[in-house]
C-alpha cells in the first residue's frame, strides 16, 4: 500500500476536461515528510507540505473503507 495514483491539483479542479495525467505518490516518503523536524514551514510553500499530507489522509480513507 505504499504507492497511490495521483492527480494534479489543475487536473482536479478543472471538470470541464478529462484528466490526461497521473503520477505515483508514496505513502512512505508522505509520512517522512510529515514527521521531519528541520525544514522551514513558510506560508509561500504550504502547498508542498499539504501535497503530502492529502497522500496520508487518501491511506486512511483507503483503510477506513476496507
């Protein structure tokens, strides 16, 4: 389970059109990412930090309905 499809947020959003694109997200490099002390958190790069905290909430969901 520690691979998962993923969608780009501009192919997400925009319904007006079929998504053409996924890439691979890894649930373990998500949790380290989450847990790792040292890095700056600034708002102008939030997006990152919440890119990989969708990768672990997507797991729970996924284990939730299993």
């Amino acid at each position: 389970m520690d691979y998962y499809w993923h969608l780009s947020v501009e192919d997400a959003f925009d319904v007006s059109r079929e998504p053409n694109a996924f890439t691979a997200g890894q649930l373990s490099d998500d949790i380290a990412h989450a847990m790792q002390d040292g890095h700056e958190r600034v708002p102008e790069a939030a997006w990152h930090d919440l890119a990989h905290l969708i990768g672990v909430l997507r797991a729970l969901e996924w284990r939730a309905r299993s």
